[in-house]
C-alpha cells in the first residue's frame, strides 16, 4: 500500500512540475510560427536582426582591440625590460672602465692636466 503512496506522490508531483515547466520552456505559438521563417535575401532585415549584427559587430570590435592592446602592453614592457637590461650592462661597463683607469685622483689626471 505505502508503494502505490509513493508512486501517487511522485506522479502528482512530476505532473505538476511539468505543467510549471512547460509555461517556461515553450514559447507562444505566434512566436513560435515566425521563428523558423526564413526571409527572403532582399527582403528588408528587421530591426531585431539589424540590433543582433550590431551587438555581435560591436563585441567583436570590443574583443579585437583588447586583444591588441593586451599585445601591445606586452611588447612596450618586453621593450622596456630590454632597455633596463641594456642600460645596466651599460652602466656596468662605465664602472668598470672607471675603476680600470682609475688613477688616485677625482675628477681623474686627464681632466687635471694643465697644458704648458
């Protein structure tokens, strides 16, 4: 007896839920009836169709140019990274030649010398 219970409960249950879905998933008919309609290819576009091509337009522009200027950041800080490098290699190589010539005297002798 507790088995048919069950199997009444959840059939009631399941009918009712479906009655709810059913409002949700299906569509109008009239919407329904127009919404396989092909148009013909001069027939004008409506305004629906002419708004979607605009949004897809307008958000494949949006991700094209962010995808450029995320290009770009990255290109101007491996440009930068690469002149930091060079610059430091560079300052290295003065200090260096400073500290090879370095003669005792600051500013050094061949600024000192005093022409005769």
């Amino acid at each position: 007896m507790t088995w048919r219970r069950v199997f009444l409960l959840s059939g009631l249950s399941t009918l009712v839920l479906l009655s709810n879905a059913k409002q949700k998933i299906f569509m109008q008919e009239s919407d329904a009836s127009n919404f396989l309609k092909r148009r013909g290819k001069r027939s004008p576009k409506s305004q629906d169709e002419v708004n979607a091509e605009n949004r897809q337009k307008l958000r494949a522009d949006e991700l094209r140019r962010e995808y450029y200027e995320e290009q770009r950041n990255e290109f101007e800080n491996f440009v930068e990274e690469q002149n930091d490098e060079q610059e430091e290699r560079s300052r290295e190589a003065v200090e260096q030649w400073r500290q090879w010539h370095y003669d005792g005297l600051y500013p050094s002798y061949l600024y000192n010398r005093h022409h005769i």
